[in-house]
C-alpha cells in the first residue's frame, strides 16, 4: 500500500505541493540506512498535528500534498541521480512544488540539476554539519560528502548554516574561494556569522533549501548517519526557514535521516519540519498559478 504525506487520502488535480521519495544510500561512509529514511518520515508523519499553532494554517488543506510511490533507484549514483532528476522534471512541469525526502545527501543534486534548468540563477540554502566540499571521496565524486562541490559546478551560489567539522582540503577550498558558510559556534552571536548575517547573504532572489538533518545537535535528532555535537536547535533551524520563506523558494529537501529502532524521535523531527517550513511557504504557493496555468 502507498505511504502517504499525514496518511491522509489525496487529490492529486488538486496536490500543489508532491512529495518524493528518494530512497538512495549507496555512498554513505559511517552508519548506512538512510535509504529507510523517506520510509520512516511518511510513516511519522501520520501522527503530526494537522493544524500549525503558530501559522494558524493547515497547509494540507490550503495547499494540497501528493506523495509519489517510492521509486527503485539503480545502485550507480549517476544512474539514481537520473532517475530522480526525471521524477522532479515530472513535478515542475505539473507545475507543483518539489520535496524531496531523503536518503543520503548526494540526492539534492537531482533537484537542483532540474531547476537549473528552468531558473538561471538562485542561491542553495545548505543547513548542515558538513560542509561536503571534497572533489572525490572513497573514490567517486559522487559521494555524499561531495554533493555541495557537484552543486557550485552548476553554477549556483552555496550558503552553508550550521557547519561544524571540515577535512583539511574542504577548509582550504572555502578559504580560496571565499564561499559562505557561516559556523555553528558563530550563529548565536550577533556579528558576522550569525542569522542577521544570513538575511543579507541571502538577497532577494529565489533560493532553494536543502537540510541535512545533522545540521541539528544529536541530542534532538540523533537518528543520523554522521552525528557531530554542537548542532543547531529546532528553533534556530524554524528561525533559518522563515528567513529563507521571505524569498522565493523553489524547492526544498530533507536529507540523511537514519531511522533507529526503538527512537523515532528523528523522523518525527523531519516530518515536523518539513509540514512547519509549508507552513510558512503556505502564502507564497498559493500565490503561485495553479497546475496547468501560466502566470
């Protein structure tokens, strides 16, 4: 039986908003599992609370969710990222709004290669512990822990929030090219690095969000396949959505979720997360044409 987003039963003439599961970890380096995660998140999600207490919407009923069936990815990462970069063809040209739920992080790129090609320019709003800057690892450029290099290839500017560990090479590599990435240990201070920083680095232009779920402190999601401590909290991480919910955002994706057995804690988290982020993109997909409609 087809996993639903709330488990509720869909419309999809009138869905403006289509979940994707992407069920890929091929590339995964510590703790495997995150292909179960996509699984695990539409499972949660059944027990979310429909009504968003600090919105006062309902985004389910406001906008509409359709949740496509869980796709069989080849194990080759070239070949996975093709699939899925159909599947968010197939979402843009309904004119629906994608959500791409992960797996491990090297699936984001599939998103982004297909919005590449309908937007020529939008910023990449990573939230991760990782800067995932290498240009090979384990002997592919494939590799989770290089998407974000893949991803300034196409062109787009990358802001990191929440970054908190880096290899020699990555630290040089922003150093050299002066990306952004504002650090963890500075999100909580006023100056440079923190999130009035962000606001301006952003702009006005369109944006899209990619969460690694490790961007947040284990302690409030452990089920991740590399936790590092000193994490974001869930309320600089709602700070961080509504911040980028003043701008256009074209797509957005939770990543890296690793289900422990007996601890549903994380994946509750992400379900939370991503029906609160509808929240708040709620005014702007209703704005946005309807299916089938040009503006």
């Amino acid at each position: 039986m087809k996993r639903t987003f709330l488990g509720l039963p869909e419309t999809p003439e009138r869905a403006r908003v289509a979940l994707i599961p992407a069920p890929y970890d091929a590339t995964t380096t510590w703790r495997p599992g995150t292909r179960f995660g996509p699984a695990a998140i539409l499972e949660a999600s059944v027990q979310l609370e429909f009504f968003d207490e600090e919105t006062g919407r309902e985004p389910h009923r406001e906008v509409g969710f359709l949740t496509l069936p869980e796709p069989e990815l080849p194990v080759d990462p070239e070949k996975a990222l093709s699939v899925l970069e159909g599947l968010v063809e197939e979402v843009l040209s309904a004119g629906q709004f994608p959500v791409l739920l992960g797996g491990e992080h090297t699936v984001s790129l599939a998103a982004l290669r297909a919005l590449r090609r309908r937007h020529p320019a939008f910023k990449v709003l990573q939230i991760d512990a990782h800067p995932d800057l290498r240009e090979s690892y384990q002997g592919t450029p494939w590799s989770h822990a290089c998407v974000m290099r893949r991803v300034l290839e196409l062109g787009l500017e990358v802001i990191a929030v929440g970054v908190r560990t880096a290899s020699r090479e990555e630290y040089a590599y922003i150093r050299e090219q002066r990306l952004r990435v504002l650090w963890a240990r500075e999100i909580r201070k006023d100056g440079p690095g923190s999130l009035k920083e962000l606001d301006r680095l952003l702009g006005p232009g369109p944006v899209y969000v990619t969460c690694d779920l490790d961007g947040l402190d284990p302690g409030e999601a452990p089920g991740v396949g590399t936790p590092e401590p000193g994490g974001l909290s869930w309320y600089e991480v709602l700070e961080i959505l509504k911040i980028a919910s003043k701008r256009p955002v074209l797509g957005f994706d939770v990543v890296e979720l690793l289900p422990l057995p007996g601890d549903p804690r994380t994946e509750y988290l992400a379900a939370r997360l991503i029906y609160k982020f509808l929240s708040y993109l709620t005014p702007q997909l209703l704005s946005a044409p309807a299916k089938g409609k040009t503006p």
